[in-house]
C-alpha cells in the first residue's frame, strides 16, 4: 500500500508539472462491455457449486479520463462506472439453468500510451491500464432455476479486484480543441473467477 501511494504521488508530482508545456486531453465516453463466459464444468460440486459455469453477457457503463505527455508519449488516469447485466449460470450434472444479476462495479486506472500517428484532423493511439475494479454493494441474493429450485448466490470474496486492459483508440477532431474519440479494449479482471471482455467506447475529447 505505501509503494502504490509512492507512485500515486510521483505520478501527480509528474502530471502538475507538465500541464503548462504538454499536451493534455480530457475526455468523457460511454461504452458497451462484452464480458466473456467463466467457470469451468471441472469446478462443479454437488450441494456447494452446483452452477459453476457463467455465461457470457453485456453492460453498458460510462468513463472519464485525462491525459497529458509530450509527443508521442502520454499518461494519465481514468475513472469508470459500469452497471450490472444478467449471466445464465449452468449446473453441468442436469443442465438446469438459472438466470443472476450480476454487479454495478466502478474502476480506476493508470494510463500509459502512444501516439502512433497524431495531426490537426485525427490521431490513432495504442494505450493500456492498470488499477483496481470495486464490486458495488455486493450482497447474497435467492434466484429460482429454470427447474424451480432455489439456490443462493453468494456475494464474491474479492471485494475488489486486479483490472488491466490494452487498446487502440481514435480521436478525430472538429476544431484544434474538440473532437470525438473511439476505443477498443481488451480487459482482464482477476475475480474470483478471472473474466475477460471486449469494450467498445465512444465519447467527447477536449484537447488543451
């Protein structure tokens, strides 16, 4: 915890005093996540896990992030709320089904990126992060199964999680300040049953 302060601090002693002769961008997306399928029919155990494979399934969420570096380097933090969707979690031994909600959960990053190609009209960008994921007022919930039992999902042990993504990202600009930016995103979330997705995002850039 000390070191991840330590290098929160240098990154913000970094970021104040390069504003003045970098160039900074602010930006707000909303985006569609595509959260891939978890668990595994080897996990299953009769009376304790009896729906251990999830399907996969979408949400929607919303960002916003800032930037600031010197060509063709920069960094930057973002923030991101995502809302929960609804997964089909199966029991392998009789193929009962029974559909959850999963959880709203907000994370924060680290940005580290590259421009790959920047002018006046439009610049393409490969960009990663890393941070930490927060499950939302996490609690047990009761659901009945396509078979009409009733079965208890239990809130997940890791309260918050390990989050990394890699991606390419677009902005095109309508004057020297304003534009629209496009991402793409593969991310991975280190839950208690790790879980990949697929992010599209798409939103408003000031540059500055």
């Amino acid at each position: 915890m000390r070191l991840f302060r330590a290098a929160v601090f240098i990154f913000l002693l970094f970021l104040t005093s390069s504003l003045a002769i970098s160039s900074n961008d602010f930006y707000f997306m909303g985006k569609v996540n595509f959260m891939g399928a978890t668990g595994s029919e080897d996990n299953y155990i009769e009376g304790e896990n009896d729906f251990p494979v999830a399907s996969s399934f979408s949400t929607l969420g919303f960002g916003l992030g800032f930037t600031t570096g010197f060509h063709p380097l920069f960094f930057g933090l973002e923030a991101h709320y995502n809302l929960g969707g609804t997964t089909v979690l199966t029991d392998p031994s009789d193929d009962d089904t029974v559909k959850i909600n999963t959880y709203n959960y907000a994370s924060g990053f680290l940005i580290l990126g590259v421009d790959l190609v920047k002018n006046q009209k439009y610049s393409l960008f490969i960009n990663s992060g890393i941070g930490l994921s927060f499950a939302l007022n996490p609690e047990m919930k009761t659901y009945v199964s396509e078979y009409g039992y009733e079965t208890q999902i239990e809130p997940p042990e890791k309260k918050h999680f390990l989050t990394a993504f890699v991606g390419l990202g677009l902005n095109i600009y309508f004057s020297h300040s304003l534009g629209i930016q496009v991402n793409t995103r593969y991310q991975y979330m280190d839950q208690d049953e790790p879980q990949s997705a697929f992010l599209v995002a798409a939103g408003i850039v000031y540059t500055f």
